[in-house]
C-alpha cells in the first residue's frame, strides 16, 4: 500500500514537472491581450516612439493583440526636440492599473525611450524583464573587412565600433555593458582586445605567441576566459580583467578548445573540445580547478555555447549536414531543437529574458543576424541587408 | 550470352578488389603517420620545447621566399600531417637547416563551415602540427611561430569541395633576419 502509494505521489511528480514543460513550449497559453489604441500623440517624434514601441510589444512574444483586451494601454507622448511620455496601463478585468509612469526624453533617443517603455509594460502586465532594452553586438564585413557593430535589441541604431581594418572575432560584453572583449588580427596576430564602448579606447588583453581567442567574462565582471596556444597547444585559460597571472584550466595535447563561456553563478565554464575524436567538437563542462564532463553526444559538431540565465546552454548543433541551434539543460541532459531546419542557425546567444535566442542565420552564402523564439514565435531578421552579420552576442541593458 | 555474364562477373570482381585494396592502402598510411607524429610526443604536447617562441625576432621580416615552398593541404577536420604531404615540410627543413638565420612562420587554415572559433583552434593545431614535424627532423622550434587564420583567409572563394579542400592548409612564409 505504501510502496503504491509512493508509486502514486512519483508519478503524479513527473506528470506536474511534464505539465510545466508543456505550458514552457506552448506560445498561446503565456501570451495576454493588450489593446494600444487608446496610446495618443502626434508629430515625427512620437511616429517613431509607436512605431518602436509596438514593434517591441509585438517582438516581445507576451502579447496578442486582438480586443477587446485584457489589458489596455493608455497615455500619450509629445513634444518636438524634447519628449514628455505618460503611459498607464489598465488591467480591464480587474478594473485596477498596472502602470502608471511618466518618462522624459529627447527626439533623438525617442527609440531607446520606447523601448524602455515596452520592458516596463512587460513587467506590469507578466511580471519579469522584457528584453527591449537589450543591445547586441556583432560582427560584419560591410566595408569589406570584419568590423565590430553595437545596435538595439530591435536591431536600431546601428553603429560600428571598430575601424581595425583586419578581422573581428568572437565579441562579448562585460556584464555591465560597458565594455567588450573581442579577438582583432589588427597588429597581425590574433590577438584579445577589451574595449571602452563610451571611448572607444582599447586595452589588449593577451598578445602571447600563437593565438589569443576572446571568450566570456566572468559574471561579476573581474576574469576573462582565453583559448591560447602559448603553452603548444591550444588551451583554455582564466586571467583577470584588472591584470594579473594566467590560470591554465585545460591540459589536452592531444585535442583543441574553443569558445569558453561561464554558467550564470560563474562556477561553471562550459566550452568546446574535440578531445573525444578529431573532427567532431563537443560541448564539455569544467569547475575552476579544470574538472571536467562531457555534455553532447548527439550530433558531429556541438559547438558555439552559451550558458543562459534559466540555467540551459544553447548551441549549434550539426544533424544530417545542417547546423541548427539546440539547447540543452546540463543537469537533466534534456535536449530541444530551437531554429527551423530551413537553413543554417548557428553562434547563438541567450537573450536576458531566458526565452529569445540571437543567432546568425547563413542564407545562400550570405548570413543575417535572427532573433529566435523558444516558446514558438517565428524567427525575426534584426540586421541589415548590405553586408554579411555574425557572431552576435546579447547585453541586458 | 554466357560469355557477357562471365565477363561483367570479373568486372565486379575486379573492381571489389580494387577497392578493397585501396581501403586497406589508406587505413594504412594513415595509421602509420599518426603512428610516426604521436611516438614523439610531439603534436601539441605541453612540454618545454613545445612552448611557442616571442614574437618579436619574426616581426620585422619578410616572406623570402615566397611561392617556393609548397602549401601543406589537410584532410577535413583534420590537423594531422598526411604521408602526401611530408616532402613539403621536408622541403622547408632542408632549406631551414642549410639557412640558419632564416626562421618559419606557419600559417594555419580551414575551410569555411563550421564555428568561426573552432576554425581558429583547428587552424593553429595544424600550424602546431607542421611545426612539430620541423622539429622531429632537427629545426630549433625556437624558429618557428604559428599563426591561424581559422576560416578568415580563403585562398579559394568558392563554395565547394575543390574550394574547401584547397583552404584547408598550412602556408610557409620564411623570415630573414
């Protein structure tokens, strides 16, 4: 009797813990009503702050549009050269507001107001933080040599950030936006830069013999993950952002490494090895002390991590000669397919909501910068059309 | 009637063979020259003489002797130094030996699928590994330098086989001080 009963209390666990997953991959049950009709304004200015601000709510994956709504926005901007925003948000149900909010701004960063508007009005009506505000960087090779670019989370203002005139690779921010670490060829080498984005100065990070990758900075801000081959082969490395010694984390002089990145808590670093067999790169996990276990094993290629905020690791994963992106939850193994398997998807990156994905999208022989959805929305191109777009990597603020 | 069936029967045969033949040929070699490399401990390995040279004393140079020497080619997702392809790197270690002064500076490739920084990786363990055969037949690693290029460097545009299987390699430019 216990034993069933123990049996029952079991099974009835898994089928609670299934349900979430299910209401996880399932877009309609998570999204809520919004009417913006009632949203008032004139001029250019506020064409472009509506403009930006639907198109965030819409992108956003929170909302359906249909009325009558549950929730409904009203308020208004205006002004010419300065802007006045009020924005209320009502809860029709219940008869009470969510929101109730003035913002002040300029014309010119009429797109960055709304956007802070759209991510308060996803925390009123759902509770968390919207990714509207969010910036990204990436790399492309529009003036014919791989430069360095920052624009929004809509892919608005746009603008580049290098002018090395050689190769970028592999950028990525620091945790508070205001700087990034990226491998520039601009002395000859590859070589690990971190840059001031307000100034654009620039610190090289390594310049060891043999090659110097950038990859992810630790959570608080302080160490930055390296691949470097100054030992003969390349390995991963820790060194911290204010200087200071090298910490080597991997021996393998028999397979390479590539693309370190830190677990959210900083305690983990998962990266890229093809120390189980030449030719087929695979996801590992490491500790600080180098102790580490292989994650992948479906798949020739598992390469290009990165450890979001919701704790699972996406990737890009080859099946059947197509890269496509996966994620994958490190503790219960549990594996998804995220991006359509139209074409290539690959170098993704966690947006800071845990639930929309940036990655480079490879059409014909060009490739375009797309913001997936997990929850099922389908895949939005934020770059663009001149030029080729890479490698992006996403900033909360 | 009889005579078409018994010749397309040794046609099959005599091509089963063949290819049975070839297989066992490349297994082969290719077990042998892991074999060679891996015996000295030399590719990649973490040693002393294995730690790659300053920069400085390569950085003033010029490619001397450009175009002579022959571009080392990789099977894909390889970085290991086919048996087709050693007379190349012989060639340089003659020319090394016989030049004291000049030194080596590899430069690694791959083709363009895949990670970007994985094709760094797989670009500089090939120049690691060329180096490391440069230094099994006698040339002072102190010489040599290796500089990947990942994907970035194409020396074919293309987008297929013949493309990739040209962009995968490892280019010598000698240094004269």
């Amino acid at each position: 009797m216990k034993s069933y009963l123990l049996l029952l209390l079991v099974s009835l666990g898994v089928s609670v813990l299934a349900q979430e997953d299910v209401v996880v991959t399932k877009a309609a049950s998570t999204k809520s009503s919004l009417d913006l009709s009632g949203f008032t304004g004139s001029g250019p200015a506020y064409a472009v702050f509506r403009q930006t601000l639907e198109a965030d709510l819409r992108r956003s994956g929170w909302f359906t549009f249909n009325r009558p709504a549950t929730y409904v926005v009203g308020g208004s901007c205006s002004g010419e050269s300065s802007l006045a925003v009020q924005c209320q948000v009502m809860d029709a149900v219940k008869s009470s507001p969510v929101l109730n909010q003035s913002y002040a701004g300029t014309a010119a960063n009429a797109k960055r107001l709304a956007h802070k508007v759209s991510d308060d009005i996803i925390m009123a009506v759902k509770g968390f933080r919207g990714i509207c505000s969010g910036r990204i960087v990436m790399v492309s090779n529009r003036t014919g040599k791989k430069e360095l670019y920052v624009c929004d989370a809509d892919g608005g203002n746009l603008r580049q950030l290098t002018s090395d005139k050689s190769i970028s690779l592999s950028p990525q921010w620091t945790p508070s936006g205001t700087h990034i670490v990226y491998t520039s060829y601009r002395r000859g080498y590859p070589d690990a830069y971190l840059v001031d984005l307000a100034s654009g100065a620039r610190t090289c990070l390594a310049n060891y013999p043999g090659m110097n990758m950038a990859g992810g900075v630790s959570p608080n801000g302080r160490e930055v993950l390296l691949v470097l081959s100054r030992d003969g082969n390349p390995e991963v490395y820790i060194k911290p952002l204010a200087g200071g010694g090298l910490t080597r984390l991997t021996k393998t002089p028999r397979a390479g490494e590539a693309s370190p990145a830190w677990s959210p808590d900083g305690s983990k670093i998962v990266y890229v090895s093809d120390l189980a067999g030449p030719g087929s790169p695979q996801l590992y996990i490491m500790d600080r002390s180098g102790n580490s276990r292989r994650l992948t094993s479906r798949g020739r290629e598992n390469v290009a991590p990165d450890w979001g905020p919701n704790g699972w690791i996406t990737y890009s994963s080859k099946r059947g000669g197509l890269y496509g992106v996966y994620m994958i939850n490190p503790t219960t193994q549990e594996e998804r397919a995220v991006s359509p398997s139209d074409t290539h998807y690959e170098e993704p990156a966690w947006a800071s909501d845990g639930r929309h994905i940036v990655c480079t999208r490879r059409e014909g022989r060009g490739s375009k910068i797309y913001l997936l959805d997990t929850m099922g929305d389908p895949p939005v191109c934020l770059t663009p059309n001149s030029g080729d777009w890479f490698s992006p990597a996403w900033c909360s603020q | 009637m009889t005579t078409r069936w018994f010749i397309s029967t040794i046609l099959v045969c005599s091509m089963a063979i063949g290819m049975t033949g070839c297989k066992s040929w490349f297994s082969k070699k290719s077990s042998k020259s892991q074999g060679d490399l891996s015996d000295s401990g030399a590719i990649g390995a973490l040693s002393p003489e294995s730690v790659l040279p300053d920069r400085g004393q390569f950085a003033d140079g010029k490619n001397v002797m450009a175009g002579q020497f022959e571009t080392v080619r990789f099977a894909f997702d390889s970085a290991q130094v086919d048996d087709t392809e050693r007379a190349k790197v012989e060639a340089v270690a003659e020319y090394a030996k016989a030049n004291a002064s000049t030194l080596v500076s590899l430069e690694g490739h791959c083709d363009e699928r895949g990670s970007a920084e994985y094709n760094v990786s797989l670009g500089e363990r090939r120049a690691l590994a060329v180096r490391a055969y440069l230094m099994n037949l006698g040339i002072d690693g102190a010489r040599i330098q290796t500089k990947s290029f990942g994907s970035e460097s194409p020396k074919d545009p293309g987008h297929d086989e013949n493309a990739w299987s040209i962009n995968r390699r490892v280019e010598f430019v000698l240094i004269k001080q």
